[in-house]
C-alpha cells in the first residue's frame, strides 16, 4: 500500500491510496453458491473480495506499510487485518461482502476483535458489525483498550437459511482523538462445521487456488509454491470449445487473473498445464 507519514500523529495509519476493489461475490443459485466469507483474513490485502471504504485512507485494510500505533497495531494471524479510526479527524470505514449461509441447525459467525488504543470513553467512537443490516455487535472504546485479540461469537441461526445475506462491518470517529480498533480472521459454522475461507486456502499447501466460485467478473487463480515454472491456462467450454489460452512464466506464489465479464453464464472448466501434468478445476460464471 502506497502512502505517506504523517509525522506529526505516531498513532496515525499512512495515508493510502484509493484503489477499487474487485466486485463483491454474487450467488445467482443455491446450487452452485459458496458458503465461505471471502477472504476471511484479509491476506488479499487490497485485492480483497472486500468490498471497502475509508475517508482518509481508501482502505481500512492494513499491513505493516500502515504502520503499528506505537506496537499496539498488528494482525491477529498472518500480514494483514481491518484497522478502523487511526486518526484524529473525521474517520468513516467500512467493509462489506455478501455470501451464502447453508440450511442447518444452528451457525455461528466469530471473529477477533482488539481495541488497540481507546483515546476515550465515548461510545461514538465506534465499529458495528451487521448482518443484513442488524447489528450483531458493536465495538467502541467505552469497553476500554484490549491487551491482545479477544475472539468474539455470535448465534446467527436464524439466517442459516440458504440464503444470500450480507456482512458489514461500518466504523465511524469523529471527536478529534486518536482510536484504533482492529478486526481479524472472521469465521462461519454452520451445525458445527467452519466453512473454508479463502484466506485459510491460500494458506494451505495446495498447488492451486481458484477464486471466486461462481464468478461474478473476474477469475483469480493463486499459484502456491508447489508448482513452478511455466504454465497453460485454458478456459474450456462444456462442448470443448477452447475460450482463452495464457502462457505464464514463473508461477511460483503468483496470482493470475482471468476477466470474464464477457462470458456467458455457465459451466466452464479450468485446465492448468504445467511441467508435463494437468490440473483442471470446473468453475461457474453467474454475474
């Protein structure tokens, strides 16, 4: 993230670009439709899946280019998380994406929350997190600062539906002093199972990640470290029909980027050839 210090404010974050993200993740069917928090870990950094906002900032994702507020600011696992306020003036932020909660019994929705400077106890200083616009929970520096990340749970059964829902996460500061508080790895359990998110996937040791399943504009495709050198991508329609071919070089720990926004809906497969093997990954575009 590009930006620039203001010296004169330790506890400010840098001052970011505004950059636009990818479109939210859309489900047009419960059939084919994910039920992951996209991204739950904010690893995408500015590529998220998030759809984001910040007055000052562009962004309220962070990593260590934004700075640590004295050593209080970090992620609670990897290199990035939501860091909201980190300024002394005017501060609106939000995060939001929608995914699919599947039918069941019971869900939870948790996350890590810290308040990491509470420059006062105002209530107004604050971040709700919503679901579908009702608010689960509210974080604001009238709870006082926390030490470390304190993990948060919430009985979402009643939208465990099947349904498309929305999350948001809307963070606002505005009484001329400095407060921090951060968000990390958000988690969905529906009747006891964790649905994957994609940050736990780019994580693992797989040799290929794809992303977002359906998709709605763009492919992305997250090469691991254990494929390296060259490789063929082919997007393939179901009659066999060869749509795109790229030829990429040195894919170690990359990211490729497929626009399908011309596309029609359907069923396509992803063939990946590297090295004298092939993988292949059926994917769906529903924008």
């Amino acid at each position: 993230m590009l930006g620039i210090v203001n010296s004169l404010a330790p506890n400010n974050k840098i001052t970011t670009m505004k950059i636009f993200t990818l479109s939210t993740l859309f489900m047009v069917s419960s059939i084919y439709a994910s039920a992951q928090i996209v991204d739950a870990g904010f690893e995408l950094g500015l590529a998220s899946g998030w759809t984001q906002t910040s007055t000052n900032f562009g962004s309220p994702i962070c990593d260590a280019v934004c700075g640590n507020c004295n050593g209080n600011c970090g992620p609670y696992a990897g290199d990035n998380y939501a860091w909201f306020g980190g300024t002394s003036v005017l501060e609106e932020g939000s995060l939001s994406q929608g995914f699919t909660i599947p039918s069941g019994t019971t869900a939870s929705l948790s996350f890590y929350k810290k308040i990491a400077l509470a420059a006062d106890s105002s209530d107004t200083e604050k971040v709700d997190v919503k679901l579908d616009g009702n608010i689960l929970y509210t974080a604001h520096c009238g709870n006082g600062e926390d030490a470390e990340y304190i993990q948060e749970t919430f009985d979402i059964s009643s939208y465990a539906d099947g349904g498309f829902h929305y999350l948001d996460l809307i963070g606002f500061s505005s009484d001329g002093r400095t407060t921090n508080i951060l968000f990390d790895n958000f988690n969905l359990a529906v009747d006891g199972t964790n649905h994957v998110g994609i940050n736990d996937l780019l994580n693992a040791e797989s040799e290929i990640t794809f992303f977002p399943n359906p998709v709605v504009d763009q492919l992305m495709i997250r090469f691991n470290k254990k494929m390296t050198g060259l490789a063929t991508v082919k997007i393939i329609d179901l009659n066999g029909k060869i749509i795109s071919s790229s030829q990429l070089n040195n894919v170690e720990n990359s990211t490729f980027t497929f626009d399908a926004k011309t596309l029609p809906n359907g069923i396509y497969n992803v063939v990946i050839e590297n090295d004298n093997t092939s993988h292949t990954e059926r994917v769906v575009i529903a924008h």
